[in-house]
C-alpha cells in the first residue's frame, strides 16, 4: 500500500531533550516536506526537500534540522525542543520529479508533539 | 508574501444542500489548486484539484477555477454530516512551492 509513514504517533517529552520524528515514504517520491499545524495558523512549512542531499528552508524552521540521506526517509530532529514547539507534525511527499503541475501532497498520519 | 485566503467559518449548512467553499490566492503565477479535507486530529486527504480555468466535477464535487480573479472554490452537493470537516485550499505557485490556506470548517445539520 502506498503511503508515508510517521512515527510516533504521539510523544510527549521535557525541554531540552532531543528527539526525532521519522518519516518514511514507500512512492518513490521526489519531494518530502515537513509541516506543523497549529490552532488558528494552519499548515505552515518547517523544511522540505527536493530530492536526496537536498533541503531548504520552510516558513518556520527555527528549532528543526532535517535531513535527507536516502529517498524514502525525512526525519525531523528537534535539538532542543521547547514549548512552543509544541503541536500536530504531518510529514508530506509528492512526485514532482517532471515538476508535474498535478502532483499532489500525500501525508502521513501526523505526530502530536507535546513539549513541557 | 504569498498568500491563500479563506474564510475560517464555521460554514453551517443543512443537511441536502449545497456547501460552497471559497479561496482566493496572491500569486497570479500560480499553478495548480488543490481541495483538501481534513477530519479533526486527522491527515488532509486530497479531494480535488483543477489547473485549468472552469469547472471540475467529481461525484458531488465540483472545483471551480477563475485564475483572472485568482479564486478558486469548492462546491459540494447534497451534503451529508460527514462532510463535517475543515476544507484546505492549496495552490502551487510559480516557485513550485505549495501554500495552504487556514482552512474553512464545514458543519453539515442535519
């Protein structure tokens, strides 16, 4: 079945310590990309990646890393995590390898990240 | 700044009618439009998209695109109470970066 996985589905950690959120796509797709969604913010972009060795800013990346090593795996790395990263994390991939126009996202089922 | 307009709602509509869903976009180098639906707590799910001007249809879905007026819309027919959910517009625009707007919650009454 064709989907990107996240894991964990939810995970509630302390200030400071470091954690990973992994993601995984078995499409053989292109493009990855992070976003967080927040009450009354929506879907706003942390980083993606046009391809492998390849990744760029978002609209909110402070506080994140990504990498991307191979084509199907995106994790997301918070060094320190603090509070206000608190949120709902999806993971997103698309084919884009033609810049297709009508490629769309498809996500994965989100990480509910609490931060105390 | 590239932006995706909707209107947050909540949209309340009776069960049986139709709801309409609109957005509007900055970029007018955009390239392809995109209705997502999204269940609380849940993934978006894609819906529709359009890239050409005019109307789509799928099912009780039609996406309707008017690129001189940088508006796009989604109109769902005899609508039911799980069409209860929050609808993204997202656009494509001429970087290829994909925006989203802030959603539009849809309440379907029975």
């Amino acid at each position: 079945e064709a989907q990107v996985t996240q894991n964990p589905r939810y995970l509630i950690t302390v200030t400071g310590k470091k954690l990973t959120v992994t993601c995984s796509q078995n499409m053989n797709h292109e493009y990855m990309s992070w976003y967080r969604q927040d009450p009354g913010l929506g879907l706003r972009q942390i980083y993606y990646s046009m391809n492998v060795e390849v990744t760029d800013k978002g609209d909110v990346p402070e506080g994140y890393k990504v990498s991307r090593k191979e084509k199907r795996n995106f994790p997301l790395i918070l060094e320190s995590p603090s509070p206000n990263q608190t949120s709902l994390y999806f993971c997103a991939s698309s084919y884009d390898r033609d810049w297709s126009y009508n490629s769309p996202l498809h996500f994965g089922n989100g990480t509910r990240l609490t931060v105390t | 700044q590239k932006e995706v307009e909707q209107n947050s709602g909540p949209l309340s509509v009776p069960e049986g009618a139709i709801a309409s869903l609109n957005c509007t976009y900055s970029d007018r180098g955009s390239q392809s439009f995109f209705w997502y639906r999204q269940y609380s707590g849940k993934s978006p799910e894609l819906i529709m998209f359009i890239y050409s001007n005019g109307d789509k249809e799928d099912g009780r879905f039609t996406a309707q695109l008017n690129k001189a007026s940088q508006y796009v819309s989604l109109l769902i027919r005899d609508s039911q109470p799980s069409d209860s959910a929050t609808y993204l517009c997202a656009v494509r625009d001429r970087d290829d970066k994909i925006i989203f707007g802030k959603g539009t919650r849809l309440h379907i009454l029975p």
